[in-house]
C-alpha cells in the first residue's frame, strides 16, 4: 500500500449552512464544492488546504452515520482520510495483516473516489478512511 497524502480531515457538523461560514470568513478558506452522498445519507462541503482538504459532512438522515455520530459524540472530527493507489488492493492488503476492515471492498464516496473504512478499534479510535481513484 502507497499512502501519498492526508486526503481530507472529515469533521461532522450539525449545518453546513452555519458551518461554511466560519471555514470562509474567520478562516479565509473557499468552499470549492458542496455534494450530497444519497448512499451515505450525507451532504458534504469541501476546503483545500494546502495538499489537504477539509471535508464537513451533515447528515441527511438521523439514522445516517453522520446522524448517529452527531447524536452520540456532538460535532467534531469524524474520520481521518488517507489517499492511496488503489483502495481495493488497499484494504486485501490491510485486511490480510489482520486489521478489522467496515468496508471489505471499496465504494463510491464523494468528488467520484473509491473510498473504503477501517474499524476505529484497529486504528488507536481513529476511524480511518482510505481513498483514491482506483
């Protein structure tokens, strides 16, 4: 596996509506596109920041990960996202050196990527997302 960079920095928000403003305005960064994720139950909006981008993510749907994420822990750093060659060879590879796998194939995430997760009991409680085109 072929991590080349922070991908995004996934932070959960109650309102992209109320939390863009802050990231433009106190922060001086440019919302560059805001996409809703049906599949995922999620509406998202992204920063770049640098190699790095900035993805807030508002449910749309309760009973959505976000939903259950917001209801449990509040706003805050939902998952940490790096990029790879390929998430599929990513996670057989991962999945082979025994790391607890949520997605065991890759799925479709927002801005077109293949995206797929890693359980936060196999990562020190970060939930970690793996990215990338192919």
């Amino acid at each position: 596996m072929n991590i080349s960079h922070i991908e995004h920095i996934g932070i959960a928000v109650n309102s992209l509506e109320e939390a863009i403003p802050y990231y433009e305005e106190m922060l001086g960064l440019k919302c560059y596109a805001v996409e809703e994720v049906a599949e995922q139950k999620v509406k998202t909006a992204f920063f770049q920041v640098g190699d790095t981008k900035i993805e807030l993510l508002e449910s749309t749907s309760p009973d959505g990960p976000i939903g259950k994420f917001l209801e449990k822990k509040g706003q805050g750093v939902h998952h940490l996202a790096f990029a790879v060659d390929n998430v599929n060879d990513s996670l057989n590879e991962l999945g082979e050196k025994g790391v607890q796998l949520i997605d065991k194939t890759a799925r479709k995430g927002a801005e077109g990527l293949n995206i797929g997760f890693l359980h936060p009991k196999a990562t020190m409680g970060v939930l970690t997302e793996i990215c990338g085109k192919e």
